[in-house]
C-alpha cells in the first residue's frame, strides 16, 4: 500500500470516533512536529499562562486512544489549560502526553485522582508531576561560531531562547559547547527536534544536542573561567557580557563590507538598529538587522557598544560591530 493509504488504514475506529467528538464539541487540535495540542490557551481563556509545576507526565497510554478518552478524562480533576498528545507518524500515539493545569492545585489533583487509573481493560497509566526540563546542551560546536551569531540562528529556527552561553567544549578537543535556556518545556521540546534534525545552517563539527543533565551542569559551575550569557528579549536583565578584545577591522568594517558587496554585485548594505537595553555603566545594547539586496536571507543579531565619545547614539558603533559579525559569517574577517 502508499503510505498514507497505510497509514490510513490504521486504528480506523478510534480515528472516526475522534473525528466525531471534534465535530460535536467544536474543539481544535492543533498537530506541529509530532505532537497533538489542545489549548494553549483553551478557549475563553482570559490572563497569563498557568506557573510552573501546573504541568503532569501521563505514560503507558494505550497507543490506539485519542483526545476524545483523554480530554474529558482529565478535565474532570481540573481545569485544562493545554493537553498534548505524542503522534507518531501512522497517526498512533506514542504512549505519553502533557495535561496542564490552570493552577498547581488541579495538577496535584491529578496526579491523586488518576495515577493508576485504568483507562482500558487491563491497561493503567502513569500520572506524576512533569520535570518541564527547559534547558538544552549543544556539543561539538566550531571555535569559529560566535554568541551573536548562534543567537540570530536560534531566533529563526526555534521560539522561546532566553540565554545562550558558550563554553569550551569538556568532552571534544578545539570545539564548543553552548547552554541553551527556553522559556518552557515545550518550547525546548520542539528546539530540541528541530536542531537534532539539523534545520539550522550553522557548519561545523558534528553537534549533539541532549537535555541538558544535572552532572554535565555541575561541570560547567566549576569550570575555572566562565563565560559570559546573553540573554534574548523577554527574558531577565542580564549583566553586560565581558566585551571581547577589539579588533583592529572593526572600525573598518562597515567600508570592508560594503566593498564586499559591490564586488560581489550584492547591492548596499541597509542596516536598521535598535537600542533595546541601556546599562548604567554606559553600555548599550542593540538589535542589529543587515539587509543585503543580493542575499535572500537578512543577518539578525544582538550586540554590546559603548559610544565612542559624549552625545554620541551608540548606532555607529553598533553598525560597526553588526558588520564585522556579518563578514565573520561570510568568511572575510
């Protein structure tokens, strides 16, 4: 048989039934790499997302039962704030999801009312409180790839970074490792599959990336030398980064790039800046994009500066920095 004519053939009954529970309840299941979600905010939801510890692990699902069995079943202990479903690709489940609650009493609740509970003859699941584990680790790095530019990575090909750290990588030789903190499990969840998947254009070695595990992050307390964080818009104020050395291009970047350009026909560089944090030392930090009419794909990135004299806006000096950031990624520094 094609494949989705296979697939289609599979648990046929259950699928129908979840069909029509849809269709009568007016529910909307949303399904984004491999997973199934309800809510999110659920309708009529009015306020901020649930805290953390609203959330439970289910496991040992029976692979054939759907949202139409799980839904009702966990709403009767409290009010669901999101549910999500693990999907395999033949449209069966894989054995676990997510339920949040709108607060952590209806999670504990849960867990007392439904651990153990027999959701098909002879079938019990697994209800306890969930880790939501929110940080990743990236290994094997190249020494070339810089805070900046992983962090305008990882701003377009995930959602929710809140602080990128580098650090020398422990386990490979001339390689790095980066921290990577989300702003919830789920959002580290889906970075997760989407960078071990590789859809993310940074060359290199041959990067790992894993849960960040609790003795991997009691190495990385100790090291001697510790980075500097960066931390993305919407998360916590950072302290500002320790600034790099200065290179002597980088007041020239801005001529060197916009000769590279017309070498290479690519049109004048438009750069848009925004200062989106001041630092009561003098520091500034900018959001920088650099749109070149030849590339298709704009360069993103954060920086540190501090103007160059009194009066002075700091956008020159960021233009500057972005720069010599953008002739890193093509390989002309």
């Amino acid at each position: 048989l094609p494949p989705q004519m296979w697939t289609n053939s599979i648990n046929q009954a259950n699928k129908a039934a979840l069909r029509d529970w849809m269709k009568e309840t007016g529910i909307d299941l949303v399904q984004v790499n491999g997973q199934r979600r309800y809510g999110g905010p659920p309708p009529g939801w009015v306020g901020k997302p649930p805290p953390a510890g609203t959330e439970v692990f289910i496991g040992k699902l029976p692979q054939d039962i759907y949202e139409n069995v799980l839904i009702p079943l966990f709403q009767s202990v409290g009010t669901l704030y999101e549910f999500r479903l693990m999907m395999t690709f033949s449209g069966l489940n894989r054995g676990f999801a997510y339920a949040k609650y709108s607060s952590r009493r209806d999670a504990k609740e849960a867990i007392a009312a439904l651990h153990n509970f027999e959701v098909q003859q002879g079938c019990t699941i697994v209800v306890c409180k969930s880790t939501e584990k929110r940080e990743l680790s990236m290994d094997g790095l190249a020494t070339s790839v810089g805070q900046q530019e992983l962090e305008a990575v990882l701003r377009q090909v995930t959602e929710g970074v809140l602080s990128i750290t580098l650090y020398a990588s422990p386990c490979q030789k001339r390689a790095q490792l980066a921290v990577l903190k989300y702003s919830s499990h789920q959002a580290a969840a889906m970075a997760k599959k989407t960078l071990m998947e590789g859809k993310w254009g940074l060359g290199g070695l041959e990067v790992r990336v894993n849960w960040l595990n609790p003795d991997l992050k009691q190495k990385l307390r100790l090291l001697e030398e510790k980075p500097s964080s960066s931390r993305v818009q919407g998360g916590k104020c950072p302290g500002v980064p320790k600034p790099a050395p200065p290179s002597p291009v980088l007041h020239d970047a801005l001529d060197l790039l916009n000769s590279l350009c017309q070498r290479q026909c690519l049109g004048t560089p438009l750069f848009l800046t925004k200062c989106v944090q001041a630092n009561p030392n003098g520091w500034l930090r900018f959001w920088c994009r650099v749109v070149i009419p030849g590339c298709r794909v704009p360069f993103s990135a954060f920086t540190w500066v501090r103007p160059a004299g009194p009066g002075r806006s700091g956008h020159e000096e960021a233009k500057a920095a972005v720069a010599l950031q953008v002739l890193r990624v093509l390989g002309e520094s």
